[in-house]
C-alpha cells in the first residue's frame, strides 16, 4: 500500500486521490496515529 510505502520513507509523503480509502478503511489516520505514525488529512 501507499500508505506503508510512506510511512517508511524518509522525507514528506504526500498521497493524492484517497477516496478508495475512505471506502475500505474507517478511522484509519487515527488508527495509524495511535501506532505511533506521523500522519495528518489535509483537505484538497
């Protein structure tokens, strides 16, 4: 997945087009948040 991908990568990661996320993930910054991920949803 994206996400993982980014999560691992140095640097900013910036994910476009999330809506396919939204649909199969419920809470899933928050979820990645409580892991310890250094994740934030910026509107469009």
């Amino acid at each position: 997945s994206l996400i993982i991908a980014g999560l691992a990568a140095q640097g900013t990661t910036e994910v476009h087009r999330v809506y396919h996320l939204d649909r199969g993930y419920a809470h899933l910054v928050e979820k990645l948040a409580a892991l310890g991920a250094r994740i934030k949803r910026v509107p469009a």
